[in-house]
C-alpha cells in the first residue's frame, strides 16, 4: 500500500470541519424533537393504535381514517396498525395554521 496524501488549502479544511459540525447539530436537534415528542405520549411509546391516535389528535376515528391515515406513515404489525408518534407530531405541524390570518 502507497502513502499517498494530499495537501488540502487550511480554508477548505475548515469549511469540511464547519459543515460537519453544522450537520451533526442539526441532527442532534432532530433526534432532540423526536425524543420531546415520545415523552409527550405521556407513556414512552413510539406507536399508538388507531384509536389512541385518534385520542391524542383530539378528533374521531372517521376523521382520523379520512384525513390524517392517507397523509402519514403507518407500521403494519401483522394485521394491526400503528402510527408513529413522530409522525402525527408532523401531521400536525404541516396541517397547524395561525389564528390570525389562516396561513401558517
């Protein structure tokens, strides 16, 4: 095996090092959020059934059917359905609008 190396400008090499730095802050924040939003189902869980997503979202079954299951990632266990937490935590941050002004 030959030692062959090359010598990088100090410039690129700390802009190597920044966006590296930038990319694992950003993911460490994202696996923050994903934590935050596990710990709100009050239990630890990562999935809820269907009409304990129903519970948490505040809505009915029928609705939950029709307007959240077709826009969210759902688990199959078996015949069972599990949605995760995290994406009805994204379901409704996609679907939230402000008070004032009707757009989020």
């Amino acid at each position: 095996m030959s030692d062959f190396s090359i010598a990088l400008p100090p410039e690129l090499v700390d802009a190597i090092a920044r966006r590296a730095a930038e990319e694992t802050v950003v993911a460490l924040a994202a696996a923050r959020r994903d934590l935050d939003r596990v710990e709100t189902t009050g239990n630890g869980r990562l999935a809820l059934s269907r009409e304990e997503a129903a519970e948490a979202l505040g809505v009915s079954g029928d609705y939950l059917d029709r307007h959240v299951l077709p826009d969210v990632r759902i688990v199959r266990v078996g015949r069972r359905r599990l949605i995760p937490v995290s994406e009805l935590a994204d379901w409704v941050d996609r679907n939230a609008a402000r008070a004032l002004g009707g757009e989020r």
